[in-house]
C-alpha cells in the first residue's frame, strides 16, 4: 500500500489503516520497522471497526468526498494491479 500512496500523490486520496485493538507504542513501532509513512488510527476499543461492521481482516473501503462508502474489499488484494490503479482512478474522477 505504500507504493499506491507514493503513485497516487493527491489530496483527495488517503489510505488510512486502522489498528484495532492495538497500543499505540506497538502501532508506532510497527511504522518504524516497516518504514510506513501513512496515517494509522488507533483504536484500543474497536469503536470504528464497529461502526463499519468489520469482524475480521483485512478489509479497505473506498469513501468518497462526501464520507460515504462507495466500495468495499473483504480479502487482500494487490493494489498494485492495473485494475486497482483504475479504480481509484475512476473514483478520483468523480465530481468534486
């Protein structure tokens, strides 16, 4: 995912992770060692996971401008494929 951050340099693209049920000092030290630049909440008490009905991992929704989900994926996936690079594409296309 982070090569998709470093192509897709655009301020209306953000890839978050969210560490559930995780400590902070663990998530931190995880970005170091794997030198990964983007954002990571932190949620001890799984409030967001639920609020999205995630039961288990790995999963990436697509959220448009508006805060809406657009697209889910409930598997790993290689966001390097052309076909991931044309989705999101597509998404950042849409009318601001």
């Amino acid at each position: 995912m982070a090569k998709l951050s470093e192509e897709f340099k655009n301020p209306d693209f953000v890839l978050l992770k969210v560490a559930t049920k995780e400590k902070e000092k663990d998530v931190i030290k995880y970005k170091k060692e794997h030198n990964f630049s983007s954002p990571i909440l932190v949620e001890e008490d799984a409030a967001v996971s639920t609020a999205y009905g995630v039961w288990n991992r790995p999963q990436t929704f697509f959220i448009n401008r508006e805060g809406k989900i657009v697209g889910r994926v409930l598997k790993e996936m290689d966001w390097t494929s052309k076909n991931m690079k044309d989705l999101i594409e597509y998404l950042l296309k849409e009318k601001k």
